[in-house]
C-alpha cells in the first residue's frame, strides 16, 4: 500500500495564487466591459441629447422660415430672422458635438453657419431697408432646403427608435443623415413662421397677476369646499388636500369618482375652480367631437364661466382638446381663454382656466381706425384668406393689441395673419403644423 505523500506547501500556495489571479482578471474584465457599457450608454445619451436639440431647432428654422415668406411686416420680419439665426447657432453647436464620428457633418455645420449670417444681416438692415424680391427668392430656397433637412433627422429619429444606437451607428460608419448630405456637397455657397398647440396664443399666460379673481371676494376653506361639491356632483369623496400660494391662492382637494381619481384646484379669491387634473383612463375609442363639445360646455356653465366661444379643437387618442375664447360685441379675446380635455366617454379629463383668471377684465375699446378691408391689403398675396375675425390678441411685453385676425391658406399650408387694426403693421403670423399652431 502506498503511502499519501504531502503537498507541498509551495504548491498549494503557488496555486491558490494562481486562482486568486484568475478569478481577479475575471473580476476585472467583467468591471472593464461593465464600465465600457456605461461608457458608450453614457456617450449614446450626449449623442442622443444633441441630435434631439439640433433636430428640435433644424424645426423651429424651417418653420420661422415658412413665416418669413409669406410676412409683409418689416419688423415681424426682422424678429423672425433673429430667431433664425439663433436656432441656427444651436443647432451647429449641437451637431458639432457629432461631428467627430461624421465628417460629413461639417458641411451641414458650415450650411447652417452660412445662413445663419446670412438672416442675421437681414435682420440688422430692417425694417428700415425692406427686404428685396432677390433676397425672398433666397429665403425660398433656403426655406427648401430645411425641408429636407428636417425630413432627413425626422428618419434618423425614427430608425432610433428600436435598439440601435448612434454610437453603433457611428462606430459602423453609417452617415447619420444618410443622403442628405447630396445637398451640400457643392462648393458653392448657398445664397441663402411661432407654433400654436392647441389654438392660437393658448400659453397667454404671461402676466402673472390674477386679474379676473382680484376682483372677487375671497372664500373659506369650507366654503370651497362647498363649491367643489356643486361642481363634481357625482363625486365618491371630495377630501381637503393643501392651500397653496403663488401667484393664485387656492385650496386643492382630491376628488374620487367611478371613473378615477383627480385633484381640484379652488382658487380663494372667488372659490373658481382654475385647474382640474384627472387619472381616469382613456378608453382609446374614437371621439365623438359633437359629443364633446356639448359636455364641455355644460362644464363651462356649471363652473360659472360664460360668454366663450370653441376656438380650437384638436383630437387626441381617446380624448379631444378644447380652447374656448371670450366673446363680446363680436370680438375674440384671445388673453381670456380655457382649455378642456374631454374623454370619449364624456367624462371631463383635465381643466384649466389660469388664462382666464390671469387676463380676464372689462375692457373699453374704441372702434378700430381701420376696417378689415384695409387689413386684408397687408396680407401678402402669396396667401388666400379664407376667414376674418376681429381679436384682441397678447404680446410678448405683457400688452394688447387689438387686430384682424386672417385664417390663410397656401396650397397645403395654413396660416394665421394678424393686422393691428389700428396702424395696420402685421404684428404676428402664426402658421398650423399637425394640427398645432406655432
């Protein structure tokens, strides 16, 4: 019988050594691929970041560019070039970002530096020096040009989003804009409308002083209570949640229906519901508009706000979005509005009148010095006015104007001029995309 014979210390040492560095390499490769992941994640989400914003401002160019070419106003042209030429600057700040994995993304860089100067000169020399028929040709062709600009990042977008990554996409060497890139592959250099989401000046929101419920005594907490009680009649359980403050002091309380669950927002000046957010699930089924409309202004009585008129309609899935204006002596008050979001099953989804507590007053105008006939001369003729109606409309400096509103149209586009009807300057163009004003 043989005998066991010992193991060497220095063996057993010298091999668990050899597995503690085994297992470490393993370690450390799985950290290195570990960190490599979050490395190019990390990268594809910069990558992602910059596409996305120069892709958001490649949109706003080709659609300030859109307004440009059917605007008559020397200073809403000049406004309009400015804007270009910093979207323009944000958008080859952004591609630049790329450009170290595409090289042909330089030339897209150098276009958009080009026309930026170039609406930015434009610019400077109105609206004293006006624009010349050459210098509109230009813009035409420009505005063209974006077009398919912005056709080629709407793809790139839209082959993103599955799995694909752009730094697979770079590291494979795929163009990130595909042939677009035709259009710039010329030495030569190329000579070279605000969007309305659910009706137009929907975001007049601006002055923060609530003076429609300033004029209007305040409540108690019970008393809106009370009045949230009135007004969701159907309501399981109506609970206090919190006040708030800010610019309009307001009791919220939670509200439980059949459908679901929301919050009301009472403001203390007036006991007005001003905000009306809700949980309940859409249904996904097709909307009846008619329907809609209906229960949207059954809602607008019982919640006390009268003399308003449907402005805007956009259809959504399983729901319609509603703008409701002030209406008086025949005069739209854009400043004055509420938004509805109807469900298709009737129910009311979600509610918002801030506009109309931030702006709504009694106003006295005296009658316009010119007449819509007058108005219409200023629209260019490039457009086909299909609607006029007289507005009272806000401005970025927290004034009014009071105006012509022109509902346009250009073979498939839709446009919205608006003519003070006083000194009859075009004083906004606002042009419909997908439904949406901007």
């Amino acid at each position: 019988m043989k005998e066991k014979r010992p193991i060497k210390l220095e063996l057993l040492i010298g091999t668990v050594i050899a597995l503690v560095l085994v297992a470490g390499l393993a370690v450390t490769l799985a950290f290195a691929a570990d960190m490599k992941e979050k490395y190019n994640t990390h990268l594809d989400n910069l990558y992602k970041k910059s596409f996305i914003e120069a892709m958001d401002s490649i949109d706003d160019i080709e659609i300030k560019l859109s307004k440009v070419s059917v605007s008559e106003g020397s200073q809403t042209q000049k406004t309009l070039l400015s804007e270009i030429w910093m979207n323009a600057e944000i958008a080859k700040n952004n591609l630049a970002q790329l450009s170290g994995k595409d090289s042909n993304m330089e030339k897209i860089i150098q276009f958009l530096n080009q026309m930026g100067d170039y609406c930015h000169c434009l610019s400077k020399k109105l609206p004293d020096d006006p624009l010349t028929d050459e210098e509109k040709d230009k813009l035409e062709s420009l505005y063209k040009v974006v077009q398919s600009l912005k056709a080629s990042f709407k793809e790139v977008d839209e082959g993103l989003r599955g799995d694909a990554t752009f730094v697979g996409r770079l590291d494979e060497g795929i163009q990130m804009l595909g042939d677009c890139y035709e259009h710039f592959n010329n030495d030569s250099n190329i000579d070279y409308p605000e969007m309305i989401y659910d009706g137009p000046f929907s975001d007049a929101t601006a002055i923060r002083e609530a003076k429609y419920l300033n004029s209007l005594p305040k409540v108690t907490q019970e008393a809106a209570e009370a009045r949230a009680r009135e007004i969701f009649k159907d309501a399981k359980e109506i609970a206090f949640v919190e006040k708030t403050m800010g610019s309009i002091p307001s009791f919220v309380f939670s509200v439980a229906t059949e459908e679901g669950e929301g919050l009301a927002q009472i403001s203390e000046q007036g006991g007005k519901l001003v905000l009306y957010t809700s949980s309940h699930d859409k249904g996904g089924a097709e909307i009846d508009i008619e329907e809609a409309t209906e229960k949207a202004e059954e809602v607008l009585v019982t919640m006390g706000y009268e003399n308003l008129k449907l402005v805007w309609v956009t259809p959504g899935e399983g729901a319609v979005y509603l703008n409701y204006i002030f209406f008086h002596d025949d005069i739209l008050y854009y400043p004055d509005f509420v938004k509805l979001k109807v469900g298709d099953d009737g129910c009311v989804l979600a509610f918002d009148a801030t506009g109309y507590a931030y702006n709504h007053i009694d106003r006295s105008l005296d009658p316009p010095s010119a007449t819509p006939e007058q108005a219409a001369e200023k629209v260019s003729k490039k457009l086909t006015i299909v609607e006029t109606r007289t507005v009272v409309i806000p401005t970025k400096w927290n004034t009014e104007i009071f105006a012509y509103e022109f509902f346009c149209e250009r073979e498939d586009e839709e446009f919205y001029v608006y003519i003070d009807a006083n000194t009859l300057e075009e004083v906004e163009i606002m042009k419909v995309v997908n439904n949406m004003v901007v």
